[in-house]
C-alpha cells in the first residue's frame, strides 16, 4: 500500500516541496567518540550528576569520564567504531560501584538499562 502525503502550505497558500531522504545507511559514525547513556527501563536518563565510569581492557582501566547530569558520559579518547571490547563500571559520586556492563568492538555508542 503506497501512502499519500498531503501538500505542506504555508499560511499565504504556498506549496512547499520536500525532498525525499536517502534511506541508504551512512558510512562513518555521528558519534567520534564512544558515548554512553544510562537510562530507566522507561528510556528516561538518570540523574548522574558527579557519578563517573571507567573503561577497562585487560585488567587496566584504558579511560575514564564523569557523567554530565543528564545521564550521558563521553571517552575523548575512544574513537568509533570501537575495536575491542571492553567494560564498563560505573561509581556514584562516593565512588561506589553500581553498574558493570561489557561493550562489544564495533559499537559507537552504548546504553546501560536500569
């Protein structure tokens, strides 16, 4: 079934055109960097200001960020796609551990659940 969009008019009765787009995938990443949000089970972002969360590789913590107050933590120093993988830990301000998540390689952003 092939659906119809009406016309879009602006208040004087001109007929804007919209271009169509591509619905093919891009080739590089929006995200630079590896970028995680920590969200409720409803997708609504924690409050997590002064919480922080480390990266670790190998049994050594390869980076670590503080969270911004709306749930998201960027690595400046983790290009995507990822290589490898890696854990996460988070920490509450007091620096007590919350959450441990694994990345997968080839990933540009992650999301913890809960």
């Amino acid at each position: 079934m092939k659906f119809v969009h009406p016309p879009f008019l602006l208040p004087n009765g001109t007929v804007v055109r919209t271009k169509r787009l591509s619905t093919s995938s891009s080739s590089t990443p929006i995200f630079s960097r590896l970028t995680v949000v920590w969200v409720q089970g409803s997708g609504v972002p924690f409050t997590t200001t002064n919480f922080f969360a480390q990266l670790i590789r190998n049994g050594r913590v390869v980076s670590q960020a503080v969270f911004d107050p709306f749930g998201v933590v960027r690595f400046g120093n983790i290009t995507t796609l990822t290589q490898v993988s890696y854990q996460l830990r988070t920490f509450n301000p007091a620096g007590i551990l919350q959450r441990v998540r694994t990345i997968p390689a080839g990933v540009e952003t992650f999301a913890i659940i809960g």
